[in-house]
C-alpha cells in the first residue's frame, strides 16, 4: 500500500488500524501512557478519620454535562485519590464522554470513584493540555475502539488500550500557548452562560410577578389556586376556568394527505419556537393532536414537562399534527397567543401539572383533563397581556442572543482544537 508523502515541515505517523497522521516535524507522537504520571492510590474510610471530602461522580444523567460533586464526611467505599491539575476521564459510555479537569482551591481532600481514569501529566505535557487533547476530534473518534460491553450505556474503555492511543506532542511551550488560547475561549463561553443563567432566574422571577401582579395595579382580590390556597390578582383581571377561554387538543379539519408532524424532539426547552418538521401520512396518524397558526404545544410526559418544553406555533400555514406527548392548547379571542405561552410555561402552572401526573416511573403523564377540570388563568385585558409579553419576550430576546453567541463561541472553539492539537495551526514562540 503506497503511503502518501508529508507536506513540508511535518511528517507521517502511523495511528490505529495502520493509518498514516500527519504531524509538525518536530512534534513527539507517544502513547498517552509515556506522558501520564500513573497514580491510582486508593483512599480507605479509616485514613482520613473526621476530615471531609469532595466526591466526584459520574451522574446517569446531567443536562449541563457537569459531575456530581458530594460533600461530607461519611465515604465507606474506596475511592481514588485526585491531586489538584488532574484530568478525571470517565470510563463509561464513550458515546458521551466525561471528562473533567479539576483544579480547585478547596482544601477539601478530593476523591474519585472508580468509574474514572486519573491523569496527570508527567514533565512531557500539562495536565490542561491532556484535558483538551482528551476532547479533541482526534481522540474522541477512536474510543469505541477501545470498548469493551453489550449496550452503550452499559460500554466501559479498557484502560490498558486507552494509555496505549498514541497522541501528538508539541513541545511544552506550544502545548502552554495552545492551552492558553483555548482556556480564553473557554472563559468567554463560561461568562456568557452565567450571563444566560442570570437571566433565566430574573424572567423567572419576574414572570411569576407580571403573570400575577400585573403592571402597577393596587387593589386586588383574593382567589384560590387549584390546591385550594388563597393569593391575590388585581381586582380588574378575570379568573375563569382555563378551558372557557383555552381549547384543549380542539377539533380541526384536515384536507390534506400529507401532513406536517411535530415530533418531542423539536419542542425545545428554552425557545418557542419549533425547531423542525417531518412529512407524515395524515390517515395512519389522524388521531393525533391537531395544531394550527397561534397554538401552544405543551410537553404533557415526563422528563419533558419538568423541563419545562412548550412551543408557539408561528409562521405556520395550514394544520399539523403533533405527538401523543404534547398538548395542543388553542387561545381563544380573549388571550393573546404568546401570552398563554408564557402561561402554561411559567414554573407555577408546570408545578401543578407536574403535581397531577399518572402513571408508571418514567413514563408519566399529565392528563388532558386537568386542563380542563382544575385550572383557572389569571387574566388580564389584552392591552396589559400584551404589554407584559412584551416584557418577556424582551429579555428572551436578549438570551437567544447571548446563546448564538456562546453557540459561535463553542463551534470556535472546536474549529481550533480540531487545528491546534494536530498542528495544522502553529503558535510556536
């Protein structure tokens, strides 16, 4: 097999299943094994007596992609130690890799569980630098290589094969100047999600007010929630029963064959708006919820619901069909569309359809009776529901703004990686 010749200043390498790599001539190629200070002491309950510590975890499932980290005293199982500037790589479900790197001041003593590999790197590289390397494109295309179990979930990388991946190694000075333009990034994708999360607990906060208070009202009546709990609206908003001025899963005729579907996937948490399609055949899917222009779908199973997923049918001509596992809710003429969406999805209503799911774990529901039974909304006239969506929508604008700008961020930061840590890039001094 004929092998083709490097570019000049790099040099050809042979990687996995006896493919050639192209690296800077004067870049190492090691095995991850050569550039890690292999330490796997195991901490036992009765060495640290009465000192707390910080146990990190692999959670089953975590949308920020974060690890769990406990505090206390009481470990009875051994754990691996973690020394600070230390890169935790889990081994489970390669698939969706986890890896962290730890570098805390606390002086808290900080422990693993064996679910991960430690690395630190020895005086050839630097602990950041591995971290990078470890989510690198390179890397994270060959560890189903290296798996071993029957299920994805269930797959574990065998740590022998996993020191023996052979990576490239710029000099230290490089892998200094590589790690230090992606830890900027990385900071500016960090300031702009705690910007994001500020603004999601002020919308919270004030959207529990506006949907409630209103706008610069002072008197107001009292009224019972649907636990049968007083609390006040201003005196000149109605209180009817949800379904006199919202239709549940309406009635609507279809004319058409082919149909536009809206399946869970497209509902987001966050966004109203829906982030996709599919074509389906109207006559094997026609008992499902039918939608039209200004409808709100509503994620009615969980986990959807807790997470809060609804959507504003925009933009939209003709009728649709969407799954079992939404809810269609059609405003009437006294409530303004974004308005309900606003409604249905702040955390009170979500609260209480949460409070009246059935079913067994995992795959509860929220009856369409409730809506339809147990609910009143809080209604304001239409100039006040619009001037308070308005407000709303405002500062949802702005967050849709700083999550396109941290997703640039990401896609940035991915694009150097992919270039940097393979040398196609070159940051020598």
């Amino acid at each position: 097999m004929s092998v083709r010749k490097a570019r000049q200043g790099y040099k050809l390498v042979k990687s996995l299943f006896g493919k050639y790599e192209e690296i800077p001539e004067d870049w190492d190629f090691q095995p991850l094994i050569k550039i890690i200070i292999k330490k796997k002491k195991v901490l036992e309950p009765f060495e640290y007596p009465n000192q707390e510590f910080e146990l990190y975890s692999i959670p089953a499932y975590h949308e920020k992609g974060e690890p769990e980290i406990q505090f206390g005293k009481d470990i009875h199982s051994t754990k691996l130690i973690v020394e600070n500037d230390t890169v935790l790589f889990g081994k489970i479900n390669p698939d969706l890799p986890k890896i962290w790197y730890v570098n805390s001041e606390s002086k808290l003593q900080k422990v693993a569980s064996t679910e991960f590999i430690p690395l630190k790197a020895n005086s050839n590289s630097t602990s950041k630098f591995i971290y990078y390397l470890s989510w690198s494109k390179y890397l994270l295309g060959k560890y189903k290589s290296i798996t071993s179990g029957t299920t994805p979930s269930r797959e574990r990388i065998e740590p022998k094969l996993f020191f023996n991946l052979h990576v490239p190694l710029p000099p230290i000075p490089e892998q200094q100047k590589i790690t230090s333009i992606l830890s900027n990034v990385d900071s500016l994708i960090n300031q702009t999600q705690k910007i994001i999360e500020q603004t999601h607990r002020l919308k919270k906060g004030l959207m529990q007010k506006l949907l409630t208070r209103g706008i610069r009202h002072t008197k107001f009546k009292k009224v019972k929630d649907f636990f049968k709990r007083e609390f006040e609206i201003p005196e000149e908003w109605d209180y009817p029963k949800f379904s006199t001025v919202v239709k549940i899963n309406p009635n609507t005729k279809v004319t058409s064959l082919k149909i536009k579907y809206v399946p869970m996937d497209a509902i987001d948490t966050e966004n109203s708006q829906i982030k996709y399609f599919e074509d389906r055949d109207f006559e094997s899917n026609s008992n499902l919820p039918k939608f039209q222009e200004n409808d709100v779908l509503f994620a009615r199973i969980t986990p959807s619901t807790e997470n809060g997923k609804t959507a504003l049918v925009e933009n939209f001509k003709g009728v649709g069909i969407a799954s079992s596992e939404l809810t269609v809710l059609r405003p009437g003429p006294k409530v303004i569309p974004r308005y309900l969406f606003y409604f249905v999805k702040s955390y009170r209503i979500r609260q209480f359809a949460i409070s009246q799911m059935m079913g067994t774990t995992n795959r509860q529901r929220v009856p369409d009776y409730v809506f339809k039974k147990d609910l009143n909304f809080e209604l304001p006239l239409l100039d006040e529901q619009e001037k308070i969506t308005r407000i709303i929508f405002e500062i949802d604008f702005k967050t849709q703004k700083q999550q396109k700008y941290k997703s640039k961020l990401e896609a940035l930061k991915k694009g150097l990686m992919q270039k940097l840590l393979t040398g196609q890039i070159r940051v020598n001094a």
